[in-house]
C-alpha cells in the first residue's frame, strides 16, 4: 500500500488488513514449516503472504530465502 493510499483512506480500511495479517498469523502458529511453505507458494493474497512469511521468519527463515521460495512458483 503506497504512502497516498495510508494518509487517504478511512482508518479501518487499513486496520483491517492489519487484522488480517495477524489472523493468518494466528492460525499458522500450530502449522509444521513444511505446511507453511506449501501455502505460502499456494497462496496469491499479499495478506496471506505476509502472516505465513512473518511466521516462518520468527521460525529462523530469512526474509531473503522466503522471497525466493514464494516467487520461484508464480
């Protein structure tokens, strides 16, 4: 989300996506890493993305690596 779009749209419109992100967060923290990483090279939602990866990076994966991984598929 660019700078324009966070300074112009309503509060909740980002909340919610933050909201989103620790969702995904939440449900993945009971998830083997190999599951993980098959969803974070199935999914195509950013928001998805983003909770699977921060999982994995509090887990000992790189940001790097996880960029790789995620993009090598699509």
């Amino acid at each position: 989300m660019s700078i324009w779009q966070k300074l112009f749209l309503p509060k909740n419109i980002v909340n919610g996506g933050k909201n989103n992100i620790a969702c995904v967060e939440n449900d993945c923290a009971c998830k083997s890493n190999e599951e993980l990483l098959q969803a974070l090279q199935a999914t195509h939602d950013e928001g998805v993305a983003i909770g699977i990866k921060r999982v994995l990076m509090s887990r000992g994966f790189s940001k790097r690596e996880l960029n790789t991984l995620q993009h090598s598929i699509h």
